[in-house]
C-alpha cells in the first residue's frame, strides 16, 4: 500500500525533504562567500585607498582604518578558509562574530556622519554575519 501525502508533488516524504536539506547547507555557504567578498573588497580597498581619500567624510586616525582593514581581510578569510579545509572549522563563527563587532561600530559612525539611509547597508551585512555566526555555532562547539 503506497500513501501519498499532500504538497509532495508525487514524492516520498523523504524525497520531499531532501530538497530542504541541500537548502539548508548551501545558504549559509551562499552567505559566507557573499561576505567574504564583501570583507576581502573593503579591507583590501583601506589598503589601496589614500589617506585624504579614506578621511574625507570621518575623523579617524589612518592606522585605525588600516587595522580595520585588515581585520576584514582575516575576517573574509576565517569565513570561507576553515569551512574548506575542513580544519578548524570553530574558528568560523568565531571570524563572523568579529565581523558582527566592526559592522555595529560602522553602522553607528555612518548613523552619525552620513545619516540613517546610508546605514542601510552595513547593517544588512553585520545582520547577515550574525545569521553565518548562529547558523555555524555548532562548528565551534564540535571544535
């Protein structure tokens, strides 16, 4: 006797749920590489950019930047790195969370230097870290 459940469109419940399973590997995947091109694009753009250029709308010391920047040059790298390698794979959410702590310091200085519209953006991408940072939580529990 065969049972057919509703919605399944024809396939066993297992077959139905595979398709939720790939889903939920591949958006956090989906996300951390996103990010990763984010973070490698900014941090590596405090490098190239020129003083004047990277102080014309904020008040911060250039060093300060530059430690930013490399900050999520590493971040970039400890989202997608130990995923890959599959070696050390704790250290993911851990290189999300620090990215969650640098996108609330950006979002509060756009906030105050640009206005509410223009901190759109950087909340979007610290949110987004939070989600890889929850979602991958158990990565540095089995670490």
């Amino acid at each position: 006797m065969t049972v057919i459940t509703i919605g399944t469109r024809g396939r066993t419940n297992s077959e139905a749920t595979a398709g939720n399973g790939m889903l939920k590997t591949a958006a956090p995947w989906i996300a951390q590489g996103l990010l990763a091109a984010v973070f490698l694009f900014g941090g590596s753009m405090k490098f190239v950019m020129s003083a004047d250029a990277m102080t014309k709308d904020i008040d911060l010391p250039i060093a300060f930047l530059r430690f930013i920047g490399a900050c999520e040059v590493l971040g970039a790298i400890g989202l997608i790195g130990p995923g890959l390698l599959r070696f050390r794979r704790g250290l993911t959410p851990l290189a999300a969370s620090g990215l969650v702590i640098i996108m609330i310091g950006a979002t509060s200085i756009t906030i105050a230097t640009m206005g509410v519209t223009a901190a759109v953006f950087p909340c979007i991408v610290g949110v987004i870290a939070a989600s890889v940072a929850y979602n991958r939580r158990a990565w540095f529990v089995e670490a």
